[in-house]
C-alpha cells in the first residue's frame, strides 16, 4: 500500500539531515553499506507509533541563491506537491531569515499540512524560537535533531496529520497487479481466465477504494491480488452500460499496484489514451508488462510478431524495458506466460546492486564516454549508490547536477541495465551535489 508522504524542507545547514536521520534512527545505518553516505539517503520509509510513512529529505530549497538551477527547486517543489505532510525547518540558533520567509511563502501557496520545527534548541530557556510565529504557518515546535530532544513529540503531532491509513487486507508480500486497458480489450477475459487457473482466495473482497473488487489468489504459495479497474467492474454487472475508460480508476489501481498489465487488442494496437495511463505508471515507478490479447485473430506469418514489437516500441518508446506478451485470453495461448513475467519484472525490480560494483560500473562507463560540460564545467560523478528498490533507485553525487544531459543519464541507465537488466521496472536517478 502507498505509505504516506513526508517531506523535510528548508534552507542548508539548518539541520535537515539531521533531523531525517533523527527520525529514520537506526534502519539507515543497516542497510546503508558505506560509511559518510548515510546523513545523504533521499528518502527512507520511517514508522513511528506504528504508521508508517516515506521521509523525502528535499535537499535545500534556498530560494535566495541565484546558483540555484530551476532543476533543483521543481524538485524540492514537486516534493512539497507530493507530500501529504511537510516539515519545515528552521535553525534557531540563526533566527529568522529573509530565505525562511521566501520558503514559507511557498508553503503557504502549496495549502498542505505544515510542521514548522525550530531546530538546534537545546535549551527551551536559552534559545528563542517564538519569532518564528511570524511566519504563518502555526506554532514552532523547538527540538534538537542532534541531540533528538523533543522530536518524540514532533513525531506524535506529525501521525495526527498523516492521511488516514488505508485498510489493506492482504499480508505483506502479495504482489498486486493491475490490468488497465480500454473497454473491450480483454481485461476481464484475462483476469477471468488467471483466475479460472489460480487457487482463489475468496471470491471477492472490497478493495480499499470505494466500490472497488480485489481478486486475490494463490500460486505455488505466493499471493497476489489483481485489483480493480473498469472492465472487471462489468463482470459484476455493476456498471454503467455506456463503459467509459475510467482513467482515475486506471490510476488509482496503478497506484496500487506493483505490477501493470497494460492490455492491447492485437487487432487495434495503441492509443494515445493507452500511452498517457501507461506513462502515469512509468512515472510512478511501476514495473509494467505490455499483453496484446487477441493474438487468435490476427493472421500470422513468422514476421507478424516482429513487425507488432516494433510497432509498439515506436508508439511507447519510453518503455523500452517493459517485455511484450502476445496471447490470447480466448484460446489461452501463453497464457502461463502472463504470471512468469510477473513473477520476473518483480525480481528485476527488487533487485540490488552492491555500491561497489555499482561505482565500478560509473566509473568504467565514464572513462568511455566522459559526461557532457563545456570549457569551464565539466559533470564529474563522484559517488554513486542505490537508495531503493521497486523502482531501482540510483543515487548520483556529481559536483553540478544541472551539467547532466538526459542523453548522458540515459546513456548511464543503458550501463546499468547492459549489467544488471532490471528488465520490466524503470530505473530513477537523483542528483546530488557535492563539492
Ligand atoms: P541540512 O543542510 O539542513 O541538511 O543540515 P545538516 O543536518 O547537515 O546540519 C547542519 C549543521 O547543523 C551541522 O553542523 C549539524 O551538526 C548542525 N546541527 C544539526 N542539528 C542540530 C541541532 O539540533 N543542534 C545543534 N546545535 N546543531 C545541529
Ligand atoms: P474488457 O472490456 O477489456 O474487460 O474486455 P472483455 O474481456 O469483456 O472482452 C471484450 C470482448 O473481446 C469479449 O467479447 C471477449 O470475448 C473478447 N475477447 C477477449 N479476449 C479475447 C481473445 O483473446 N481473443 C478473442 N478472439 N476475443 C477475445
């Protein structure tokens, strides 16, 4: 299920990494392999109180500094824009200032729940945090990251504001898989004849969307769950009779979801409508499996398929990752295939690359092909290290994070996917600076 957001922002050095290490405490320091990169993760899930939530440690939003590339900020943006909660922090120690203001107008516009943390009070008595009322966004609760005084109490105040916790009534590993598609694709015809091989669970159980049908099952002891979307809706009779492409529903499943079946009808190939719900699912960093049904119809020679592949390759050049299934949810040609693939782009996507060998790699593909700059600035990549998996996440320390071409970040996925495949997923890059 999709963990709350929260997003940690402020000006530099006002103790943000602090803070985010503070609350993510000791699970950082198990999983992260080198020493010095820890205070630098990206985001980590957290829990507190048993909710559970992603901390995203923005990375500066100094909004006063003219270096700062427009790159960076709509980072730091979208984070605030994808946050359900945001903290933002404030060194007491310095007091208020103008870059405080500048980020709180921000804060304002983007009408989220605001934590303001007056961060570095070691002392109530001694340190003065009270000027930062001004700022609009509430009352300033003083802690001490470094010190971790008072950031229980943030952390209780933080869990009333988090989204109320969707119900998810499947044990942890399940694999969910959404099939999205236009009307008439196939869609139920595939789910029905999964479920028609599978050992289901129940025969339905309401999804956590409202009027939304889960259809759990079981394979070889693994669970998955195929959960709603428009056209299974019609199996139960329930919708309307004039069948639209529900897009938010394809959304929200996506959102869901691990897995994307992306249906096409062998028949009548890709729409554009297809291409922006798929996109929703790259974005979101689903692994996706493209199935043209229907396959039965089409009259073949040993170059149909070749031709399709191309096609669609064309059409959704952005996936260049995701496998291609021909099958026929009639005649169920390939139909064990579907479930294999699942299987497969899951693995691919819970992947790990060891930092060394990932560092390695950077640095053999670097010597063969050195990263774009002109005369004065030129890209150096410092470090790199993978801060997540479902999707392979990479992190790059580079000395100027908008000197990155997106030729050259394409060349380095191509790298990393010659070495490791991660076939199925799509691979995210985050930019860090380092001096
Ligand atoms: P960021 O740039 O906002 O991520 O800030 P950092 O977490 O890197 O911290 C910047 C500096 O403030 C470092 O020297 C920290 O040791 C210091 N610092 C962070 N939190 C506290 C705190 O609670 N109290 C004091 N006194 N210093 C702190
Ligand atoms: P949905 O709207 O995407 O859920 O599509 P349906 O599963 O309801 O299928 C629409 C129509 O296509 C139905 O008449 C199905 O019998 C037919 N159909 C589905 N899959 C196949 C297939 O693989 N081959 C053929 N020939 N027809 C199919």
């Amino acid at each position: 299920m999709a963990k709350p957001i929260v997003a940690i922002v402020g000006r530099p050095n006002v103790g943000k990494s602090t803070l985010f290490n503070r609350i993510v405490g000791a699970r950082v320091a198990i999983v992260e392999d080198m020493p010095g990169v820890t205070r630098d993760r990206l985001y980590q899930d957290a829990e507190w109180r048993g909710r559970e939530f992603t901390l995203v440690d923005t990375g500066g939003l100094d909004f006063a500094e003219d270096v700062i590339t427009s790159q960076i900020r709509k980072q730091a943006e979208l984070a605030i824009k994808e946050a359900d909660v945001v903290l933002f922090v404030v060194d007491a120690r310095e007091g208020l200032t103008a870059v405080d203001e500048e980020v709180a107008r921000s804060l304002r516009r983007a009408d989220k729940p605001v934590l303001l943390v007056a961060n570095k009070v070691e002392q109530f008595d001694k340190i003065p945090y009270y000027e930062f009322y001004q700022l609009g966004l509430g009352e300033p609760i003083p802690v001490s990251a470094a010190e971790g005084l008072n950031t229980g109490d943030l952390l209780d105040e933080l869990v009333t504001l988090l989204p109320p916790q969707e119900e998810d009534p499947y044990p942890p590993d399940t694999v969910r898989i959404a099939v999205i598609g236009r009307p008439n694709v196939g869609k139920s015809s595939l789910v029905n004849a999964i479920l028609g091989e599978e050992r289901v669970i129940v025969s339905n159980i309401p999804g956590t969307t409202r009027d939304a049908i889960d259809s759990p099952f079981e394979r070889n002891g693994k669970n998955y769950v195929i959960v709603d979307t428009a056209g299974m809706r019609r199996r139960n009779r329930i919708d309307l009779p004039a069948e639209r492409y529900s897009v938010v529903r394809a959304l929200r499943a996506i959102d869901r979801c691990d897995v994307v079946l992306m249906v096409f009808d062998a028949t009548e190939g890709v729409a554009e409508q297809d291409k922006k719900i798929v996109g929703y699912a790259h974005d979101k960093g689903k692994a996706v499996i493209l199935v043209v049904n229907k396959w039965d119809l089409i009259e073949k020679d040993d170059k149909t398929m070749n031709k399709f592949d191309k096609k669609i390759r064309e059409e959704l050049s952005f996936l260049h990752y995701a496998p291609t299934l021909y099958i026929s949810a009639l005649t169920k040609q390939r139909l064990p295939k579907v479930l294999e693939t699942v299987d497969y782009v899951v693995d691919e996507a819970s992947k790990r690359v060891s930092t060394a060998d990932l560092n390695n790699l950077i640095r053999e593909a670097t010597q063969a092909t050195p990263p774009p700059g002109d005369k004065q600035r030129k890209l150096k990549i410092f470090y790199a290290t993978q801060g997540g998996v479902k999707p392979p996440t990479f992190i790059l320390f580079v000395n100027e994070p908008e000197l990155m071409h997106f030729s050259y970040q394409r060349y380095l996925e191509n790298k990393i996917r010659d070495a490791y495949g991660f076939e199925g997923t799509p691979i995210r890059f985050f930019l860090r600076k380092r001096d």
